[in-house]
C-alpha cells in the first residue's frame, strides 16, 4: 500500500512530465516573434490537424497518449484545447498581447499545476460544480508568477503594468475557477490565454 509521501512523489512527477510538454507551447511566442503573426498562426493550424488526427486515433482506441489524464480517457484530451486556444490568441489578439497570454498559459499554469499537485481539492473541473475555486494558495501563485511573467516579459512587449496586470487576473480566474458549461468544466488550457487577451486588450484599449 503507498504511502502518503509516495502517492505524492508520483503525483509530482507525473505532473512534471505533463508540464513538460505543456512547455512546448513556448514555441508559440517564439514564432511570433521570429517568424510573425501570421506564420505561426498557420504552423499553429497544422499542429491542429496533425492533433486532432492523432486524437481520433486515441478516442478509437486505435493509440495510446501516456500523458493523457485519467478523466480524459473517453473525452476530447487537454492537448487539443491547448492548440485550439494557442491558435484563437494569435488570431484574435494583437501579437505582443497574444505573446503575452501565451507565457501565462505556458509558464503560469506549469507553475500552478505543479503547487496543485502537493495540494488537495486542486482538480476543479473534475465535478459538476459551478464556480468551484482552487485552494487560495494555488490562485496566489498563480497570479503572482503571471505578474512576474508579466513585468520580466515587457523589455520584449512593451505593455504597460495596468495591461498585463489585467491579463494576470484573466489568466488566474481562468486556472483557479471551474466555469461549467452544460455539466462540463471548460478546459483552461483553452480559457486561460483567451481570457488574459481579452482582458489586455480591453485595458488597452480603455488606456
């Protein structure tokens, strides 16, 4: 029988190989800053298709995915949701805002989902129940590193503090509370840089 100690052992290193991979989306700012807006909108596409081709094969059974979450087993995977909302924020948000929501995803939710893993009650999306928080700790490191992203990313951005502020507070509502849409969760891999790119762009625009 496992020990407290070793269920969280394997709980943090399953997290850190999830996040792992969560990081590739760091590929993202990268391309628009290298390559522009619209290059890496369209490499950002077929990722997309190249995903959702590998997550029918999954869905059927015909795969396996090993970093795919228990509860994700018979529905569509996180992964996707990631490459949906990486490809909605460079086409919805100016690039320096787009670049921005995206190190919120990357960065930020590596952070909180690794705080999650030593805390209990973390998995806010796993019930049907409507506004459902994360404990404090993981909503203030959340947002914590989201400024710190944040104030460490405007020598490239340009953002002015009451921008990307705004845009940790999205990034954080987004992680830290279960929005339920018709008795499922919406996934904040998706929410988490549409609603840090809305919310700079409306203080943008109301700056």
């Amino acid at each position: 029988m496992c020990t407290v100690s070793e269920q969280w052992r394997y709980k943090l290193v399953k997290e850190i190989r999830r996040k792992c991979i969560h990081l590739t989306g760091l590929s993202v700012p990268v391309g628009i800053l290298v390559f522009g807006r619209a290059f890496t909108a369209v490499m950002i596409g077929l990722a997309l298709l190249i995903a959702l081709l590998l997550e029918a094969g999954r869905l059927k059974g015909r795969i396996r995915l090993p970093e795919v979450r228990d509860q994700e087993e018979e529905k569509v995977a996180g992964y996707i949701y990631y490459i949906v909302g990486s490809l909605l924020t460079v086409v919805l948000f100016s690039p320096m805002i787009a670049l921005t929501s995206m190190l919120f995803l990357s960065l930020g939710d590596t952070v909180s989902g690794l705080v999650g893993s030593a805390l209990e009650n973390s998995n806010v999306r796993g019930r049907n129940e409507k506004w459902r928080i994360k404990p404090w700790p993981i909503v203030s490191v959340m947002f914590l590193a989201c400024i710190l992203i944040g104030y460490l990313s405007t020598s490239l951005t340009k953002l002015p503090v009451g921008v990307y502020f705004a845009g940790a507070v999205g990034a954080t509502v987004a992680d830290s509370v279960a929005i339920i849409v018709r008795h499922r969760g919406l996934d904040d891999n998706l929410t988490i840089p549409l609603f840090a790119g809305a919310l700079m762009s409306a203080a943008a625009l109301a700056g």
